[in-house]
C-alpha cells in the first residue's frame, strides 16, 4: 500500500511516467530503449501519451514471470488470494479519481463503481472456489486480449475471474484501455498481489495477441471487442494447440421492442437514451408494435426536438452516413430528425429512420452515425421473428407491462441477455453469453468462471504446436477409395441415418470396412459427402426447436427409453463393437455397459441443472437460463466407439440440442449398429443424424455450414487448426481433441467435473433482467 501513495487525483499519474508508458512485466515498468512506441490522443486530438509496441523478446519474458507469477500466486489459500483482491477496492477508493479521469481522457468507459463491484464479486469467488467449484483447477498462465475501441469493464470482466480462479494473467489491451489496464497494473501489484501474476504488454495491433498466444507457457486465450478482430486473432492462431475463445460485444445489432402494452413515454426516454447519449457499443434496431406507431413516432418527435448533433469520428464515416440516410430515403423511410443536418462536418444530428425493412442496407450493415432504424410488427410472433432476424445475438430490450408476455418474448429471443423495460444493464452475478455471431464463451456469472479452469483429472485437449503449412480450401477433398458395392451382397450393406430413416449416400457409393488386421472386409458403409451434412441439418433444424421446448423430465423419459432399447439390444451391439475392434465378447459387453449407465447418467441429468436468480446488487429480479446451442456436429474418436459415441451424444440432447454425428472413420460399424436403437426409441426423427465416410471431407462440410452452432472434433492436427481457421464466419464453438498426439481420453471414467464440463460445453446462458418500479 504504502508503494502507491504517491499517486493522487487528476492526471499526476501520467505526468510522474513523463506520459510515455512502458510494458508492464514482473511487478514493474520495463521500456527497452530500441521500442517503437505508439501515440494516444483524446477526443479533441491532444496528445494523452504514448505507449510501447512490445516485440517477440518482451513477449518471452512476460510469459516466462507469467509462469512463476502463477505458481506464487496459485500456491497461496483461496483465502489470501480473495484478500488481495478485497484490498484492491480500498486501493480504488483512495485513487478511484485517477482512474476515472484517465479512463475518460481515453474514452475507455468505466466508472471506479463498476470495478469495486468487479472486485468483490470476484473476491467472493476467489473465496469459494475449493468449497463451490471443487475437483477443478486453474489453467495456469492465461492472455486475455481486447480490441482498439473495447472498454476497460469488459478487459477486466475476464482479467477479474481469471485472477480469482488462480490463474496467472497476461493482458493485450486495446489502444484506448492500455493507460487505465497499466495504472491498475500497477495498483494490483502494489496490493500485494504476486510480481508476475498480471502482465500487461502493449503494441500496435491484434498481431500482439497472435504472438503472444503462440508462446507456449499460455493456457488460454480468450478475446474481447469487435468482430473483425477476433477472427484476425482466431486465424492467426489457427494450429497453434491454444484454445481460443471470442466475445465480439462492440457492432452487434440488438432489437429495441416497444410493445403495445408498454409504458410509451418511458420506452421513448429510454430508446434516445440507448441510441443517441450513450457511448453506443452496439447497434440498436427499434421494433413498434403497428397500434402504437403513431404515438411513439410523435414522442420521439418532442422528445428529441433540440438534441444537438453527435460528433463523428472522422470525416469518413460523415460520408457513411449521408449514404445511408440517401439510401434510406429512396427505399421510402422517412426522417425524424432533431435539427437539420450541417452540410458538412463529422457531426450529424440523431436521427430516426422510419419504415425500415429487415433487409434494408442500413439495417443489414448500420453505419456509424446516431441512426436509428424504426420497423413495425403486428403480433407478438412477428415481434420475435424480427428481433431474431440477424446474424448477431448479443442483446435484446422488450418493453411491456405484461410479464408473461415479456417472459415469453425473453425466451423465444435467440440472445444472450434481455433487460425488461431496461437497457443496458450489467451485473458480474449475471452471465453475458452471445448466441449465433455474438460470441463463443460466457463471461459473467458463476457460468463465467468455468473458462478459466479444467476439470480434474484432465488431460489437454490440444497439445502445443507450430501451425502447419495448408491450403484450406482443398482441405477434405482428397479422393476417397470409395466403391459400388456389389449388389449380390446386400447383407453387408449398412445405411446412414438422417431424418429418422436409413439411407444410402447422395452419391450412391461407399467404402469397405475391414477386419482388424486388415483382413476380410466386414461390411460398406456409405461415403457422405457435403449434400449428406446438407440434408442432416435440415432435418435437424426442423425438429430441434420442438425438442428444445419439451421438458426436462420430458426430455429425460426420452432417454431413458434410449437406455432400455440399448439395453434390448446389447447382444447385437457387443457383436459389433467386437468384431470391428477385435476385442472379446466380454470387453465389448462391458462397453455396452458402460454406456447404457453412461445415457442413465445423461437421462438423470436432464432436470437437475436448470439455472437459479442470482442476488441484484439493486432492485428487481433476474433469471440465468442454459439453452441450448442448436445443432451440434459430433466428429467422434476411435477410442471406445461406442461408449464415447453415446458420452458425447448424451450430453448434447439431453440439453436440447440437434445431433450430426460422423463416426469414427477407424471403427464405424458400433454407431450404426447403434441406428437401430434410435429407431426403436421415441426421439423425434431428425434429432440424431448420422452420417459415414472421409473424416476430413465431413469435417469440412459441417465447418462451412453456417447453421451449426457448435463443433466437438476428435481428429488429426490438420483437422484442428482447419476448424479453427475456418469457424469464424458465423462463429461456432470448438472444442478440438487431437487423437494422434492425445493418445485418447479414457472414456470408462464417470468424474462428476468431467460430465458437467461434457454439460457445460452442451448450453449457452441467457440472463433476463427484470427491474421493479
């Protein structure tokens, strides 16, 4: 404490480091004196300071004091860990004024209130982790990156966990965030928080994140900020074996809904507030129920009369929206404007583009500018329907004094938070979970911790790597051996499964299946390609809603059906797992075994993890809801065919999910034994496809079908860093086994952390807040 006394109010701070700020790594300031630096000015072009571009050597060492960072920092009681970080909110009410200032000076938004909030939040956390998170550890040194115009309160919405969690952290901020993720650098430190533990490194793009994540000491990389960004970083990283996770908050288009139930004037006021005098992260589209256009149009008229006009960034994005209200104005919106536009100048009045359609340029790309695009609904359908129509799925605000209607309308929103006659509330008690383009992890919230540690026992999932050379787009096009099988031997014909029915491939060909040992061939299975993912997503996607909907226990009973008609038919999949594995009659029994006690498992699992309302630090209520994902695709391993086939099948339906699952190219011939329980069982058709053929070729198809959510691959490296390189338009969440260096995870074990980790990769969270008057 006494280390930091120096530091007063104003921007003493900045003065006292000659406004040239260093790396922060070790403990301390480090400016090499070979360093390019990089300038940061404020609003009006004056001169804040300037800060260091770190290089390959800087990288190094910051990872390397990461490493010992965490082994102090990770050795202490979860006790001393929470006080450190409890001892940082009297740090930051002594200087909460220097932090402020600089934060504002950098527009990098965050109020001193928000980070004492982070802070004892956390420190609970930190507090609890042994007795609330047990048979989980830390992943060891963590880099948490945002983007050039990402706000401070979002870095440490992931710096904050990590730290309390126990891990050690190595943060690439964004030009604006980089004074303020110094200046609390340094008030951690002088804390008592281990030299080491919190390295800040500098520099001039996103291609410092890409270096720092291919340092091998790094666990995990997660990212915060716009999307552009996050898949350079994604891309770049691609082979590296370094699980990378995204949060693109900044750009995203939210639907604003105005019911006809609704407090008028206070969704008006609130809608202006949203779009025009609130530093804007994202988009916001209005929605107005037809009854009551007429009276929202005319207040938003009054309301807005005398607002003077907002200041651009640049001269540029005045040209950008010039185009896009001309555009506007062709197509036949209409202008609410609160003066008239100067005819030159990087300002523009707020203005409200009325009449606009789902497909309209400004609404599909928004530009920049205070615009506000204005859409009309009829019914509550129509409303949902307009609000889920884009490829974002970052936030949503309804306003209605119905609740049930709220509620219903929260749920069937495809977004990671709602705010009930609200906007733009946040709370680190409740989880922040994009859906659909918005993001591939959750931050927040108890569901936000579980990123930053790994079950124990574990094994990693992607061993360390250099990226290997590939051309990308012939990836999974190698011609397969594939055959037409001969017709006088149907019986060793066997069939995929789409749609709830057996079927050939859409090429009409297929591949033999030998013996182990290479001997006599054993059967054909078909050779899918592309069309076979196209048509199992389409079925998927027609029943996957519907099964989503059903409830738990529902869901639950369904399983347990799956169980006992495994169980009738246990002689007939044992044969298979033996004679394709060459284990004996009694080894593949027991297999069979396991995974009806494993789908037991899933089935007990359905309706016992169903979300909770966490405590407000203010008034009004909140809901934290799993959902799930949509339509999963399953590449799965050569290890224990079967059991690991319905462990990961499992987890995914019993949260609601779709299915498309590729065999193991090795030992196929288990899971389609297997279609014959799906077909017994009471799933609805479509839920669970399955499909044959190259790895690599099915792989591809499902990483470029822009409908799938979500992919769980065990394959080769090659395979990997094509996933990761190739998911990221429209994201999708990975979660990568390379089976060659692995050497397999053992399927047989039951670990309680290792099923929900299996759970957790299988939802996404939805927070509804619910304010009183």
């Amino acid at each position: 404490m006494r280390e930091i006394n120096w530091l007063i109010a104003n921007l003493a701070w900045l003065d006292n480091h000659s406004r040239s700020l260093g790396l922060f790594i070790d403990g301390k300031f480090v400016r090499p004196a070979d360093r390019q630096s990089r300038s940061l000015a404020d609003s009006k072009g004056g001169h804040v300071c300037s800060t260091v571009c770190a290089v390959e050597a800087d990288v190094s060492q910051a990872a390397s004091s990461a490493v010992s960072g965490h082994k102090a920092w990770s050795g202490l009681s979860c006790y001393q860990r929470a006080k450190v970080l409890l001892r940082l909110v009297g740090v930051l009410g002594q200087h909460g004024q220097c932090v402020s200032e600089l934060c504002e000076l950098c527009e990098a938004s965050c109020s001193p209130s928000a980070l004492v909030r982070l802070l004892q939040y956390y420190s609970s956390w930190a507090q609890l982790r042994d007795t609330l998170i047990p048979n989980w550890t830390p992943l060891g040194v963590v880099a948490v990156a945002v983007s050039e115009d990402c706000s401070l309160y979002s870095l440490m919405l992931k710096v904050l966990p990590a730290l309390a969690m126990g891990n050690s952290v190595v943060v690439v901020p964004g030009r604006s965030s980089a004074p303020p993720a110094l200046l609390l650098a340094q008030l951690f430190v002088g804390a008592g928080l281990p030299a080491g533990a919190l390295n800040v490194l500098t520099g001039s793009d996103m291609s410092l994140g890409a270096r720092v994540a291919q340092n091998t000491s790094i666990s995990y990389v997660t990212y915060s900020g716009n999307k552009q960004d996050g898949v350079t970083l994604c891309k770049a990283t691609a082979g590296m074996g370094v699980p990378v996770t995204v949060s693109p908050n900044i750009g995203a288009r939210c639907p604003f809904i105005i019911f006809e139930s609704a407090d008028i004037d206070s969704a008006v006021d609130a809608v202006i507030e949203a779009a025009f005098k609130k530093k804007r992260e994202v988009h916001w589209v209005l929605c107005v129920q037809e009854s009551v256009l007429d009276s929202v149009v005319a207040r938003l008229r009054l309301r807005m009369a005398g607002m003077k006009c907002v200041a651009l960034h640049s001269e540029g994005d005045r040209v950008l929206v010039d185009t896009a209200v001309q555009v506007a104005q062709q197509q036949g919106a209409t202008l609410v404007q609160s003066c008239a536009a100067p005819p030159s100048g990087a300002q523009y009045p707020p203005t409200v583009l009325c009449g606009a359609a789902p497909s309209s340029p400004f609404v599909v790309s928004p530009s920049p500018g205070p615009l506000l695009p204005l859409m009309t609904f009829r019914s509550n359908t129509e409303a949902v329907t307009l609000g889920n129509h884009s490829p974002h799925g970052q936030a949503a605000s309804i306003w209605t004094e119905d609740l049930t209607l709220a509620l219903d309308t929260a749920k069937s929103l495809s977004v990671g938070s709602v705010w009930v006659n609200s906007h733009s509330v946040s709370d680190p008690c409740l989880p922040v979970s994009g859906h659909k383009d918005s993001g591939t992890c959750t931050d927040g919230g108890h569901e936000g911790l579980y990123q930053f540690l790994r079950p124990s026992p574990s094994s990693s999932p992607l061993p360390r790597s250099s990226p290997v050379s590939m051309d990308y787009s012939k990836f999974g096009t190698a011609a397969s051996p594939a055959i037409i099988p001969d017709d006088s031997d149907p019986a060793r014909w066997v069939c995929n499964f789409v749609g709830g029915k057996p079927c050939k491939s859409v090429s009409g060909c297929s591949v033999a299946v030998q013996s182990p040992g290479g001997g006599s061939v054993l059967a054909y299975c078909p050779d899918g390609g592309r069309k076979d993912v196209r048509n199992a997503v389409e079925a998927a996607v027609k029943v996957q809603p519907g099964w989503m909907k059903k409830s738990p226990s529902a869901r639950a009973q369904s399983l347990y059906s799956l169980t006992k008609g495994l169980e009738a038919k246990r002689r007939d999949i044992a044969a298979s797992v033996s004679v394709q594995t060459g284990l004996s009659m009694d080894e593949a029994d027991t297999e069979v075994e396991l995974s009806i006690a494993r789908l037991s498992d899933w089935a007990a699992y359905c309706d016992k993890n169903q979300g909770g309302t966490p405590p407000l630090p203010q008034s009004g209520s909140a809901l934290s809801l799993p959902e799930a994902l949509g339509v999963v695709g399953l590449v799965l391993p050569d290890e224990n065919p079967l059991l690991s086939m319905v462990t990961l099948l499992g987890a995914a339906i019993a949260n609601g999910n779709a299915v498309v699952m590729v065999p193991s190219q090795k030992y196929p011939l288990p899971a389609l034994a297997f279609i014959q329980v799906l077909q017994a069982s009471d799933l609805p058709a479509g839920l669970v496809n399955v499909i044959t053929g190259s790895r690599d070729e099915l792989t591809a198809a499902l990483a470029n079908h822009s409908v799938i959510k979500a992919i769980w691959y065990w394959g080769s490296a090659e395979g990997c860093q094509y996933l990761q390189y190739t998911c990221t338009s429209p994201l999708k969440t990975l979660h990568l086994f390379c089976q060659k260096e692995d050497g397999g995870k053992d399927w047989t074990k039951s670990h309680p952390s290792l099923l929900e980790e299996m759970w957790r990769n299988a939802v996404q969270w939805k927070s509804v807040w619910i304010p009183t008057a």
